[in-house]
C-alpha cells in the first residue's frame, strides 16, 4: 500500500511539472543525486518551483527491421575479430535508436521541460535514455550541460572512463574538491551530496561495528583502475574473509557486515553465512545512515562513496584495502598516504583489524587525536568538500551560468 501511495504521489508531481511555465525551470536537475529536502531548497533559493521528480518515460516498441540494419556502413573489417564485432554490433544497436528512434525523440521531448537554459545532471547522461534525446537536443541549441561527481573514485583512480567521459560532453563538472591539470571545465563546489549523512551520522557510544563492502560484476563492464574480473572480486571477498578471521571474538559479535545490495550473482550472503553463520550480514535496501546511527565505528573496504560520507561526517571510520585493487592517480597519492600514516587507511586486512581490536572500546576517543583529525580535515578538503553556507554557494554559480546561456529557441 506504501509503494502504491508513492507511485500516485510521484505520478503527481510529474504531471504538475508538466504544467509549470519555462521561465519556472530554465535551471533543470535530473537526478542529481540530492536528496529531496535539499533539491527542494536549492531550486527555491533560484527562484524557481522545485523540479523534484523525473519524468518516466516509456521506450516505445516497434520490430526489428533488417533492411535498416543491412545498410549501416562501417569500415572494412580487416581480421575475423572485427568482422564478428561489426556483425554484433549490428544486431545489438537499441532500437530507440534505429526503428523507434521518431517516436522517442517525442516522448522525451513531451515529458521534459521545453526551454531550459541550463541541464544538470549526475547520472541521467548514463542511465536515462530519454533525458539523453532531450538533453541532445536542446545542448546542440546552446543550453549548457553541466555535470555532478557521483562517486567516491573521481578525482582519485588511475584512470576513470567516466570522468574523462564527462569532462569531454559537459560545459561544467562539479567536483567534490579536487581540480584535475589545465581544466577549464571542471570546478569544485561543495558536496551537497554528503549533507544528509553529515546532518545526522552520529556516532553510537556502545554500538556495532559496521563493515561496509562492495562487488562487481563477474565479467569486465567498465574501464576504471579497480578490481575488474572475475579473480579480483574473489580476492577481495578473500580480503574481508581475513579481516572477520583477525577481529577478536567479542569484536566480532559487535559486527555488522553491509553487502554491497547488488549481488551480481556472486551469492555474496550465502557464502557469508557460510563462513561466518553467526556474524550478521545485511542485504537490503536500507540507507546507510540508518545503520550508521546504531555503530561506533564504520569500516569501509573499497574506494566509493561511502567512505567519503564517513570522513566528511567526521565519523570514525578504518579504511581498507588492497592497492592494486584501487591504482591512485599521482596527484592523489600524498592525500590518501596521510591516512596511512594517521592509521586510518591500511593496505591489508590483518593489519585492519588490529586497529579496530586496538580502538573498539572507544572509537570517538581514538578519532578526535589531532593528528587524524589533520588527515582527515585535509583529505576531505580535496575529496569530499562541504559548506555549512553550500546553497548561497551554488545559487551565484548556477544563475551565473544561466545568464551566460542563450539558447536558439
């Protein structure tokens, strides 16, 4: 009954976006990865009625037609590889995008505002393929596309796809903090990302330990200096198995193991429960935060978000992890070997769990030692940047971009 009172409510907001003016959303965020209560502020402070929820837009459906297929042209394929990868490529284009491609570019444009000046975005630009028609169209008429960082490797990975991706199709990027070399498009802002869990995590004087993991998929799916294949998840499951096995007994009746909540068919609690039937692992959809409010300490085994949320919240949180699994970019190497030397971060999962061992009585008192506070407050500086005054911040850049915006409408 919940979820359908959500849907109806949802359905709601949309249709009352539909009618709103132009002029109301010449600032349009779609998925922008806030959460509604600073969404909401933020587009009020631009003057605006807030834009809250995105519009669903269904694929039409239509058939394979072989004729249009035939006649896509690519260059002579010169090995029996690249005959076959032009073949499949062939048969795998999205139908949107070939038979349908008319009667989508409609459907966007009719559930999407229709004189934006300025588009922002986290993830539709990747996940949406209706904002991607929308968003084209009104880019190739002047509107200025702007980019948010939406996770914890930006700024840091070796090498990252999707940053470089953004930096190339967007006129703005909002970093978290860092700036990379002789860029002119990307800018750090504050993380309004962050604000909730900085709002409420507040660490549990007598509470669990919350070990936070992640996975990837089994096969390679995106170019990123991580642990990408099938050994590689295994080893770090192996990781984490050691890390349990080196807690002390009483430490690991406090733990609370967070498996990452897309399994990919990994049977990540299976394998868990039989490793360690009476270590309590979760797998659902619950937020973070509401289990952060129930530890003492978090632990963090991979390079995302999460441990961002953590530090920028000034939780007490050990890191974890084997460095060929998350290769750093040079610029970012000094930042993260100041946690080492703050014992915060640790290259191996033993060593990991002597620190928790050492400082589970007391974690706050660990954690408020001037010299981790000095690695931490210069870590976040240059990853995980907030501001108590974030929305003023925002609003000037953001109205600054839409009068330099003159879309030919």
């Amino acid at each position: 009954m919940l979820t359908l009172f959500k849907d109806i409510g949802g359905q709601t907001i949309i249709f009352c976006q539909k009618l709103l003016p132009s002029r109301f959303n010449g600032i349009t965020l779609v998925s922008s990865y806030l959460d509604t209560w600073d969404l909401f502020k933020l587009q009020v402070s631009l003057g605006q009625f807030p834009y809250l929820v995105p519009p669903k837009v269904k694929s039409p459906d239509s058939n394979i037609d072989r004729q249009i297929r035939e006649v896509i042209f690519f260059e002579p394929a010169y090995n029996e590889f690249e005959r076959l990868l032009l073949t499949v490529i062939k048969e795998q284009i999205p139908k949107i995008y070939l038979e349908a491609y008319s009667p989508m570019q409609q459907a966007a444009f009719c559930a999407y505002p229709q004189k934006p000046k300025v588009i922002l975005t986290a993830v539709a630009y990747h996940t949406n393929e209706a904002f991607k028609f929308w968003a084209a169209h009104h880019v190739g008429k002047g509107v200025k596309l702007v980019g948010i960082q939406h996770g914890g490797f930006y700024g840091a990975g070796l090498w990252f796809s999707s940053e470089d991706h953004e930096l190339r199709i967007c006129d703005r990027f909002y970093t978290w903090g860092w700036k990379p070399e002789n860029s002119t498009i990307a800018k750090p802002l504050p993380a309004i990302k962050l604000n909730a869990i900085i709002r409420k995590a507040k660490p549990k004087r007598n509470g669990r330990l919350l070990m936070v993991l992640s996975a990837l998929p089994r096969y390679f799916y995106h170019m990123y200096s991580v642990y990408i294949s099938a050994s590689g998840v295994l080893s770090y499951f192996e990781d984490q198995y050691n890390f349990v096995k080196s807690l002390s007994e009483e430490n690991q009746k406090l733990l609370l193991v967070r498996l990452y909540q897309h399994d990919y068919e990994w049977s990540q609690k299976e394998r868990w429960q039989e490793k360690f039937p009476k270590v309590e692992c979760y797998s659902g959809p619950l937020p973070i935060l509401s289990q952060l409010k129930q530890s003492r300490l978090c632990i963090v085994t991979y390079a995302g978000t999460s441990y961002l949320e953590t530090l920028a919240a000034n939780f007490p949180t050990i890191l974890f992890w084997n460095p060929k699994h998350w290769e750093l970019r040079p610029q970012a190497q000094s930042y993260f070997d100041q946690l080492r030397r703050a014992g915060i971060l640790y290259d191996n999962s033993e060593s990991a769990a002597a620190k928790v061992n050492e400082i589970c009585d007391d974690p706050s008192l660990w954690w408020e030692q001037p010299n981790i506070q000095a690695a931490r407050a210069r870590f976040c500086g240059q990853f995980a940047c907030i501001s108590k005054d974030w929305s003023s911040v925002w609003k000037k850049e953001l109205k600054r971009l839409e009068s330099q915006s003159s879309p030919n409408y």
